[in-house]
C-alpha cells in the first residue's frame, strides 16, 4: 500500500503534519517505502572464506576475527574462516567450490582469475591511505650489504612464487638492474610467507629477503622485533592491494550484500575501526580489474625472461636453488 502524503494548510498558510496509518510524516517529505531488511537467500546457510597466507595462520586468523564475526552478524549465517596452504592454493579452492570468499594477494588474483574468469572481484583495500603500496627488498641492520649490487653471491629469500611482493615486483626489479635472481645468489629459499622471510634474514639463515612493509610491524607486535633490526636497500614500484573476490557459485544477491557492506566499512567510525584495525586497512573501494593490469604485465616479463613456472608454497618452502 503506497502512503499518499496530504498537506494540509491552516489558517496562516504553513504546513502541517498528515497522518498516515498511524505514521506522522512532515508536510513537504514524500515517504518512501524502508528496504527489507537483508535476509538470506534460501540455500544460503553458511559462508565460507579463505585468506592467502601472506602471514602465518595464527596471526591471520586472530586479525580477521573480527571481521568474521562482524560479517555473520550482518549477513545472518555462520561464516567459516580459513587460510590457504599456498598462494595458488587459494585460486583452486574456489576453482572447486570449496571457499565462497577468498582474500587474494595481487598476483593470486591474477593467476587465480586467469584460469577461472567466474572469479568475481569484489572490494579492494586501502591501506595507510592509499590504494597500492611498495615491496622492499631488506637486510639485517647490522649486515655488510647496503645495495642491491652488494647481493651477488649472497642467500636470497622470497615469500612464493605466486606472492608479489614477495617474489614477482622484487624479482623484476633485481633483473631490471642486472642481477638474475636465478644465477645471481649463491642460494635462493621459498619460505611461504613474509614472518618467515624476516625472521630466516634476522636469523642469518638468509642474508636478504623480499617482503611487503606491514610485515615489519607485525614481526614486531608479535615477536618484538623491531623494523630497525632490518635495514631496507631496494624498493619495488607501486603495487595495487589485496582484495575480496567471490566465487563463481557464490549467489548473486550474496555478492551484492557482500559488496554493499564493506563499502560502508571504514575506519571512520568506530565499528570499521574496531574490525579493520588488526587488519591494517581503512576501508574498502570497489575493485577495478584493470587496476591489476600491471601486474599482469609484471607477470608476462617474467615469463618472456624465461623465469621457471609456478611452485607451490607446499613444493617450495625451504627449497634451495643453486649451490648449497
């Protein structure tokens, strides 16, 4: 039933107010109907999500805890969180119909997409303000290496290669300068995430390594180990942030829900500021696939290099290339 709004003026000529079903509207507003409230599509009974393991599974999932939480409160339905054995693991288990939501890194994404064009891009982040950050390429604070040409011949980590800023911006930037990762090292490790990179060039298992910033002041909330015990020698170009994809199977209406909430999550307020704080973003933007073109680009210079193929974080963590 459409409320029809009457206006009604007395004896001075100013509105008043009409009555309509025991609803008072002032006089000049036009009442509209209130949207339902959102309810689960039938079907719908659960969510499940998964993050690529950029971290160690312990601090992933105690910073998304909240998030989780916050999410199955909004949408009305348990919500699984889960972290991923590899980076390109991830893209396969949405492949499979096992993940609902992932929470890809940028050249996840553009593996995972490139062979399930279904993959539905949902929000990116921002992050300290800013839709795309640097990798960086660091050394012990106390270690004799101050540049990238003081590397050759030393112990190199990265993160995976399927990471990007653990493997595919840091390695275009030592070519780019002259150094082939694959020749250049005296030993070459694939430690599955950026904690593991830090603490292996800490510990002087390595003497550099390739991660992204955030990965600084986690190791140090969580292992005390301050970003000045590392020294930074090289910075990767500008890369665009993780972002939140749906699955091909995930229902529409779910993906809409989905997108409209976490454009209203922000750290302006305080319940943005009490979900996305632990997890070091400000807010959500809408995701733009093309924003991720230059990693795609990123990726066909590696392959044009003759640069080996994927290796997953179960394959290559710990692996040594060249000598021992």
């Amino acid at each position: 039933m459409i409320a029809l709004l009457g206006l009604a003026l007395g004896c001075s000529g100013s509105p008043t107010a009409s009555t309509t079903m025991g609803a008072t509207t002032p006089a000049g507003v036009t009442a509209q109907a209130q949207a339902p409230p959102w309810a689960p599509p039938a079907g719908f009974s659960h969510l499940r999500i998964a993050l690529t393991p950029y971290l160690d599974t312990a601090a992933l999932l105690k910073e998304h805890e909240g998030f989780r939480e916050w999410l199955s409160d909004r949408l009305h339905v348990p919500v699984e969180l889960n972290v991923a054995t590899g980076y390109d693991d991830l893209g396969r288990q949405m492949r499979n119909g096992d993940v609902d939501l992932g929470e890809f890194s940028p050249y996840a994404y553009v593996r995972a997409r490139a062979a399930d064009p279904g993959l539905d891009p949902l929000v990116s982040y921002i992050a300290a303000g800013a839709a795309t950050a640097a990798g960086y390429i660091v050394v012990d604070a106390g270690s004799r290496f101050h540049d990238l040409e003081d590397l050759r011949g030393a112990r190199f980590a990265f993160v995976d290669r399927a990471s990007t800023s653990g493997f595919l911006y840091p390695h275009r930037l030592l070519v780019d300068r002259g150094i082939d990762p694959e020749t250049a090292f005296k030993q070459v490790d694939f430690l599955g995430n950026h904690k593991a990179v830090l603490l292996a060039v800490h510990g002087g298992q390595d003497d550099a390594g390739a991660v992204f910033e955030p990965a600084l002041h986690e190791l140090e909330a969580t292992q005390g180990i301050p970003a000045t015990a590392f020294r930074i020698v090289a910075k990767t170009e500008r890369i665009p942030n993780d972002l939140l994809c749906a699955a091909a199977t995930l229902p529409q209406p779910v993906r809409d829900e989905l997108q409209r909430l976490l454009l209203g999550l922000n750290v302006a307020n305080g319940e943005g500021a009490n979900v996305l704080t632990p997890m070091r973003i400000n807010a959500f933007v809408a995701a733009d696939d093309h924003a991720y073109d230059p990693v795609r680009a990123a990726d066909a210079a590696l392959h044009t290099g003759g640069a080996p193929d994927a290796c997953h974080a179960q394959e290559c963590a710990g692996v040594r290339v060249g000598p021992p």
